[in-house]
C-alpha cells in the first residue's frame, strides 16, 4: 500500500491531468471536474451549455442557460484518493451570469516514517480550491469571463497557497453549431509553498477550444488544443504526429434525446504518459454516458490508466 501511494505522488499530478509540469502543491487543479469532462477526455473548453462545471473550463462559457444549476461530482481515483467538485450558476439580467465552484482532493491516511524507514504514526494530505467567476455577452456572437481561485495544498504539517485567475473569450456561430473559444487558465501568484527548496508553481494553461454539431448526426464534436504556451515538450524520440497530438484533446457526444447521451474521448499524452503495455493500451481513452430522469441528469465516465486500473466519476445536475 505505501509503495502504491508513492507511485499515485508521483504520476497523478502529470497522468490524472494530461498535461506536463512539475509536481507542485497545485497539480489537482488539472483533475476533469465532471464526469462529462472526463468522458470527453478533458475536450471541454469550448462546450456551450447548461452545465456550470464549464466555469472551470473558460469562465466565459458562464451564461444565462445556467441560471439556478446545481452540480455535485465524485471521483474514485486509485487507492485511497477521492475528489470532490461542486459548481452552481446564477444570472442576472443587465449583470451577467455568475459561478461559484469548489474543487476537493483528499489523499487518505498515509504511513509516515523516519529516514530509517521505521513507522511513525500516519498523515494526512488534501487540496482545496474555491472559484468565483462571471461572464457577460460582447454583441450577439462573442462573450468574455473571468475567474479567480483560492488555492490551498497540505501534508502532513506543511501548506501551499496560491491566487490565480482564468479569462476568457468565447465566439458563437449558433446558425452553424460552432462554438469557438480561448482562455488563459490558472495565472496567478504563489503565496506560500510545501517547501522551502523550491517554490511550488502554478500550472499555467493556455486552451483554445472548438465544437461543432454536425447537422445531419446527433453528434457532438469538440476539440481542445491545451499547454499551447510551453510547445516543443515532446520527447525528442516522438514522431513529428505524435508531439503535436500532444498538445489536443478530443470527444464526441452522441445526442440521441435529452434524456440519453453517450461519449467518448482520448488524450494523447495521457495516453503516452501512462500506458505500460507494447502493444494495445487503452490508457487515455474515456468513455461515458449521460442520463436525464425528471430534472436531474445523472453522468458517468470511465477513464483507464492502463495496468494501474480505471477512474470512475459521477455527476448530478440539477436546476433549484
């Protein structure tokens, strides 16, 4: 168990979230926020709703469709570690659209020792991040959001905190089911790290997203180009494909009715970064579906992490 909790330290701030960096107290801010983020394999930049975990995407995806919508999230990760998201919206005529949303990572009980690798009790770690945001139309087409988070990370005795901001603009084509969109995500300043070594950073992401309902398929397409600020991180033995897959995401959301809806995503550094199979490896694949029974709509994703097993995650949305 201790050396299963050594590896998730190690890889769950890079795999979990798809996208590179160190591993610093504010790597959980990469976590899919729902479980029709996960499913779409975290191609969720651009996707224009009534779902008000978009605020954690691109704060100008907040709009008046949202109004009164509540969502709670659950994730099952590996071992002992589970999150929590929660996101509601409201909208005020002449203001805009406004979005509150709360990000819980618990890491469970851990063994602590000494350097003589004898047992001292156990410890505790968690993140915990609280995010404001709010977004108001431009015209017909374009909307514009911003964001700002509270950041705190702890283990054991130590602590990190952080203030960050997300803005966003969005451009909507609603004649031909385009949605557009770019967003800076997580720019902000540290207050205090884990250590004193080093300074924990931020993980700074700057997105462009696209999605597109085809006309004669009840199928929604979505495309989100991610870390386009640090191009060029690829390994040096990747092929030419390969570095630039490295950088999107994709998914696809077969709209059957309002009731019924299937998906599916891959992310190709997830993919790289975890598989541990030669040959076929389902690491950075997801899939899910999304349900609607009176007004609640119930969401579930599936991700693989290849021979480490599989992260399951549960949505429950609803209007009050």
């Amino acid at each position: 168990m201790r050396l299963r909790c050594l590896l998730l330290f190690l890889v769950v701030p890079l795999a979990a979230t798809a996208q590179p960096g160190d591993v610093t107290g504010f790597s959980f801010l990469r976590l899919e926020p729902s479980a029709r983020a996960a499913a779409l394999g975290g191609s969720y930049a651009a996707v224009y709703g009534d779902d008000a975990n978009a605020l954690f995407y691109n704060p100008a995806l907040l709009n008046e469709q949202m109004h009164g919508m509540l969502s709670l999230s659950y994730l099952n990760h590996l071992a002992d570690l589970n999150a929590g998201f929660a996101a509601y919206s409201r909208h005020y005529e002449g203001l805009g659209t406004f979005g509150l949303g709360l990000r819980f990572l618990s890491w469970g009980r851990l063994d602590r020792a000494d350097e003589h690798g004898e047992r001292q009790g156990t410890f505790g770690a968690s993140d915990v991040a609280l995010t404001l945001g709010a977004a108001r139309t431009y015209g017909e087409r374009l909307r514009y959001g911003a964001g700002i988070h509270a950041v705190y990370s702890s283990i054991a005795a130590y602590n990190a905190s952080a203030l960050a901001v997300d803005l966003g603009v969005l451009y909507l084509l609603a004649e031909q089911n385009l949605t557009l969109s770019a967003s800076v995500n997580n720019l902000g300043v540290t207050l205090s790290s884990l250590g004193t070594l080093t300074r924990d950073e931020l993980p700074l992401d700057l997105r462009l997203g696209f999605t597109k309902r085809l006309r004669h398929l009840p199928l929604l397409i979505t495309v989100m180009g991610y870390n386009l600020h640090d191009l060029g991180d690829g390994p040096e033995n990747a092929s030419a494909v390969s570095n630039v897959l490295r950088y999107l995401a994709f998914g696809g959301e077969f709209q059957f009715s309002e009731a019924f809806n299937l998906r599916f995503g891959y992310n190709h550094r997830r993919h790289e970064d975890l598989k541990l199979k030669s040959r076929l490896d389902l690491a950075g694949f997801g899939i899910g579906v999304g349900l609607k029974i009176t007004r609640v709509r119930v969401d579930y994703a599936f991700n693989s992490w290849s021979s480490l097993g599989g992260l399951h995650q549960f949505t429950v949305r609803t209007r009050l």
